[in-house]
C-alpha cells in the first residue's frame, strides 16, 4: 500500500501513545477545536502567530484542512489532532511540517495544548508518538522543533522527549507579532544515526 493511502484521514490512520491517540483533523472536530481554543485564547497567543480575526470560523477551518490535504498529498507536512485515550477528549495539535527529503530526510515538530489539559502529560506522548511515526514509518532521519527561551514547560517537554537544545537563532519566527528569538532544538533517529555516508534511504 502506497504511503498517502496510510496518511490519509478517510484511512483510518491511528498513533497510538502514552496516554493520547493521534489521527488527522476531520470537519466533524469542527466544534470541539473552536471550543477548545476559544477558551485557550489567551493561553496559547503568547507563543503562537497572530490569530487572523475569522480564525474561529468554519470556513477557516475548511481552508486548513484543504491546506493539511495539500501538504499530505505532497509529502511535506503530517498534521495530526491529539486526543486523550481513556475519554477521547481532544486536548490540541502536532504537525510534523517542512519534511525534507534528499540528502537531509529531516522534519519540524510543532505543536499546542488547550489550557485545561495543560501540564497533564498529553503533549508529551504527542511528541514522543509522534517521534515513532516519523523515524518509523517516514524513515526521517532528524527532527527539529523549537520556542521561545522563556517557555519553559516546552524546553523541559522537548527535553524529557529525547531532544537535546542545540543553539539560539535569533528572530525565527514571528510570533504574535513580533520576531522573536527561539530555542533549537534536534534529535537524530536512534534508528540511522550510525548509518555510514552510503546507507539509509536511497535518494
């Protein structure tokens, strides 16, 4: 079976972790994903770009969605829903986006959490679920992700998720407004990390 008819959200795909399931958003989470993050507004804006002023609506939802099918379809971004597994709660998000392939089979992780599920452990078994699905499945060979310096929580979470801190890049990426310095972050798949330069995924 071809890798999109695993991706694709009528397939069925399920990432199972510790504590969280992970499948690709469906319009029918339409409801739940703009309560949850109405109610996370002022939570999740700090540390995210500026909201466009219909970001809530339906029809944005709808052009995200045609944007995640895009970038499935091209292979360059896997944007997941995280849902917790003992009541199907949807507690937030993960993508693994600008995967590159070639010489660098490489991807970036981002990721946000509603505010009442916030320090409960979902986000982490996202992230290490997640780390799976691209090493596994993708045959990635590195991942990167990064925040904000004062953001706390996430330098600890990527942390305890296997990410080792490598380095400041100075106005990364504009975040609510601003560009703003953040924290690197890498992890190399324990799968390929000693391949030699001819191994691994041909190109």
């Amino acid at each position: 079976m071809a890798l999109l008819d695993w991706i694709a959200p009528e397939s069925g795909l399920r990432i199972e972790g510790d504590g969280v399931r992970l499948r690709p958003p469906r319009a029918a989470d339409f409801a739940e994903w703009r309560e949850l993050r109405a109610q996370s507004k002022d939570f999740l804006q700090p540390w995210e770009p500026t909201w466009p002023a219909d970001d809530l609506t339906r029809a944005a939802f709808r052009r995200r969605l045609t944007a995640y099918a895009r970038d499935r379809e091209a292979g360059t971004a896997y944007p997941f829903f995280v849902f917790r597994t003992r009541d199907d709660a949807l507690t937030g998000g993960i993508t693994l986006s600008n995967v590159r392939r070639g010489v660098a089979q490489m991807g970036s992780v981002g990721y946000w959490c509603g505010q009442p599920f916030a320090r409960q452990g979902q986000t982490l078994g996202a992230v290490r679920a997640l780390t799976v699905f691209a090493f596994r499945t993708l045959a990635l060979h590195r991942l990167e992700a990064a925040c904000l310096p004062s953001n706390e929580p996430s330098r600890r979470l990527l942390n305890r998720a296997g990410f080792r801190e490598e380095g400041l890049a100075q106005a990364y990426l504009k975040i609510n407004g601003v560009w703003r310095d953040h924290v690197l972050f890498g992890l190399v798949s324990p799968l390929r990390a000693h391949e030699g330069p001819d191994e691994g995924v041909s190109v």
